[in-house]
C-alpha cells in the first residue's frame, strides 16, 4: 500500500491595521489618517492589501498599479516613512504588531490619497534629453556597435522604471521644486556615458545649472530608496566629474 501523502498545514491569515493617508478634494480641506484593518496572508503584498480595502470595504481609495511586479513602476509610495514599491513590499517583512503607515510620496502635488501629479517628475526627465543623439548614421543594414567594456559603464542606470522613488526621497526636492531630482539625473547618466551618443557635452551643461547636479547634497536617501537597486548617489557623482573634466 503506497504511503499517505503528507497533508501541508494550511496558511493562516492574521488581521493587520493600515492607516492610510487620505484625500479626496472634493470633500477634505486637507490630508487625513484613516484607519483600516485587513485580513491577510504572509505571503501577501502591501499592493495585495490595498487591493482588499478597495474591492471589500472603500471603493474611493485611490492609488495607482499596473504590472503589479515592480517593472512599471506605477505604485511607489511612502510604507512607514520609507519610499517603497508596494508591489515589491511584504506584509511579512513590516512590524505587523503596529499598525502600518501608508501614504503617497512626497515633493509632488498630492491630486487623491495616494495619487499624485507626475508631471513636474516627468518634465525634468524631458529636460534631460532621454533618448539617443548621433551625429551620424550606421552602415545600412547594420548595428551601432558597442563594446562590453564600454556598455558596462552605464549599464546600472539603464535600470530605471521611472516610479520617482528616488527623487521624491530626496530632501532638497522636497523644498525646492525647480531640482531636477535624481531620477532625471540617471537618466541623463544613462547617455551621457553611452559611447553611440553624440550629445553628452549637452546634457553636461543643462545639469551643470543651480538646480543641477550641484544640489545633490550626497545624502544616499535616493540609492536606498531605489527598487532596482541602481547606485544613485554614485551615478550623480559621475555626472559631477564628467562636469569638471568636461567631458564624459
């Protein structure tokens, strides 16, 4: 007679307090805690939980996700006072003994609990000039061709998802609005390094500015605050002695 198959304990769930940051502009003056509780599971995402008070218990609680899998970068926001990913941030990883503090990132105009505006983010991310220029065009029917050695020295930026993590962690982009922000700044990093482009001299001087990369007072706040795990602060410092050199 075969063995009996083992049964696996089933998973328990267990209860948890998130008190979320709200505001709904038609109806608050200002920003507001509200206190939920929530069954879930270990291996339960703080996104998972959201998702829970949303569909179960508040239907107005507003925040934005996508792919759910830290690639889009669409649901970074304040866990605990620290910028995380919620997609990326386990119930099981928090202090579930307190309740877990939930709110949207900071530095950004606040349009609906955990939703804000995107766009002063993105237009510095424009500023930069994002994309690849040459001067001249490959052979037809062929590739711009790059060396290893050559890709590996920007390879850490090319790793941005644009969730703003970084830039709204950073307190000089708390308190002055006009600063690029690391996340602009990875991305002009991402060029100015590339040996294919032609325009590093002028991302160079658009950063070499007041609200450049001289703002950067080197506090790491970015580096840790990043879910992909790219050397902000270290890609900053680069652009910085590529400025002095003046060149890449």
């Amino acid at each position: 007679m075969a063995a009996a198959t083992p049964t696996m304990p089933a998973v328990q769930a267990f209860t948890i307090t998130l008190n979320i940051r709200r505001f709904q502009p038609e109806v608050d003056q200002e920003a507001r805690w509200q206190s939920f509780d929530v069954e879930v599971y270990s291996t339960d995402r703080v996104l998972d939980a959201l998702h829970k008070i949303k569909w179960e218990q508040d239907g107005t609680l507003s925040f934005r996700r996508s792919c759910a899998h830290g690639i889009c970068g669409s649901d970074a926001m304040r866990i605990n006072g620290r910028n995380r990913l919620a997609c990326k941030t386990l119930i099981k990883d928090l202090d579930i003994t307190q309740p877990i503090y939930v709110e949207a990132i900071k530095g950004l105009p606040l349009e609906k609990d955990l939703i804000v505006d995107m766009e002063p983010f993105f237009a510095a991310f424009r500023e930069v000039k994002p994309f690849l220029i040459a001067n001249s065009k490959p052979e037809k029917g062929k590739e711009r061709i790059q060396s290893i050695a050559n890709r590996e020295i920007f390879d850490d930026t090319t790793k941005c998802i644009l969730c703003a993590a970084c830039t709204t962690s950073c307190p000089v982009f708390w308190t002055d609005g006009q600063y690029f922000g690391p996340a602009a700044i990875v991305a002009a990093h991402r060029f100015i390094f590339d040996s294919r482009d032609d325009a590093a001299k002028v991302r160079l001087d658009i950063l070499n500015d007041k609200e450049g990369v001289w703002r950067c007072r080197t506090t790491f706040n970015c580096t840790d605050a990043c879910p992909r795990g790219i050397q902000v602060t270290q890609a900053i410092a680069d652009v910085k002695q590529a400025i002095l050199r003046g060149r890449r």
